[in-house]
C-alpha cells in the first residue's frame, strides 16, 4: 500500500536473478512505466507507460531486460506484483526514475514526488552499463 505522489524506480535484477513481474493495482490508481534496458535492442532507452486502476482491471506484464518504475496516482492505492524470481538484494540495478533523456509524463508535479533515497542513486540511462542484450 502507498500513498500519492510515492515513486519508485527505476528498478530491475541483475543476471543471473533476472525477474519477470506481473502486476495489478486492486485499489486506487498507479502509473506504472518500463524502460528497455537491453542492449541492441531497437527500443533501447525507449519507455512505455500504462495506468492501472481498480476499475480497468488491467495487469502488466514487464519481461526480464526492462526497468520498472511506478508512481501512485490516487490518494492511496494497492497493487500486487507476482514474480518469477525471488528478490537478491545483491542483484539490485536501476536507472534514475528522473531521467530527463526517458521523456517520461509522471502525471505528477517531480516536486511532489515521494522517492526513496536509494532510487535518487541511480545513473542516468547515458552513464549507464546494461547486463542485458538482444
């Protein structure tokens, strides 16, 4: 459960612990935004968003080789997530969620946003090493 303007990412595991995720939002409203992280790939750096909401019902796939980020859009929301791989924390990459060069519409003021300190760490997508590749 977390509240408006949380956001988080931009999030993914490392090989050999890559993760594959399925989500759905049960209550409230969420942005939810992959990235393609994979080298060679035609759509490399290139995002995609899509809302979930209790009331569209819809889930989000992300496959291995995309970073996930999210942000809650309605005063509080619950979202599910079901994984192929259990969490390493050893593992753990990501890409700044505030990367300008992403063209990414948060559909909330960046000022507003609640971030963590570890996702105000990560590189820029231009300073960034990717493990995957196509």
């Amino acid at each position: 459960m977390s509240s408006y303007g949380v956001m988080r990412g931009l999030h993914f595991q490392r090989p050999p612990y890559t993760q594959s995720k399925l989500l759905r939002c049960v209550r409230g409203a969420v942005l939810n935004v992959v990235v393609d992280i994979r080298k060679g790939s035609p759509t490399y750096g290139q995002h995609f968003a899509v809302e979930l909401t209790e009331e569209n019902k819809r889930q989000f796939f992300i496959d291995k080789g995309f970073a996930h980020g999210f942000v809650v859009l309605s005063e509080t929301a619950v979202f599910q997530y079901k994984c192929d791989e259990f969490y390493h924390p050893e593992a753990d990459g990501g890409i700044s969620i505030l990367d300008s060069s992403l063209g990414i519409d948060w559909r909330i003021p960046v000022e507003r946003a609640s971030l963590s300190d570890k996702d105000t760490k990560h590189p820029l997508l231009k300073d960034f090493d990717s493990p995957f590749t196509i």
